[in-house]
C-alpha cells in the first residue's frame, strides 16, 4: 500500500516536471520531509503528506475493503 503512495508521488512530481525542490516548495513542505516521504519513511505526518498530494488533485482517505 505504501509503495502506490510513494510512486503516485513520484510520477506526479515528474510529469509536472518538477523537481524534489520545487514540489516541495510549492506544497509548502520541507525539503527533507519530501524525500523522506519519496524514500517510504514509515512516520509521516498525514496533513504534511496531504499538502504534497494536493498539488495532484488527490488526498489520503481511508478505503473500505
């Protein structure tokens, strides 16, 4: 489940062309806090991860199986 999180992220951010740097600061989150969301840091804070996914039109929710 974590890895559609962290290569959502990443396509997004490479089809908008943007670099880690750039998304980062246009989601209003630090550099660090972007990668280590990119790299699959297991404690993440859900707002900050929400803000990035907010530039891609998306947002963290729960999923009934």
């Amino acid at each position: 489940m974590e890895q559609d999180l962290i290569q959502f992220v990443k396509f997004m951010r490479k089809q908008h062309q943007l670099t880690q740097v750039e998304c980062a600061r246009k989601a209003g989150v630090g550099l660090m806090f972007l990668r280590d969301l990119e790299q699959g840091k297991k404690s993440l804070r859900m707002d900050k991860v929400n803000q990035v996914l907010q530039l891609f039109g998306a947002k963290l929710g729960v999923i009934k199986k």
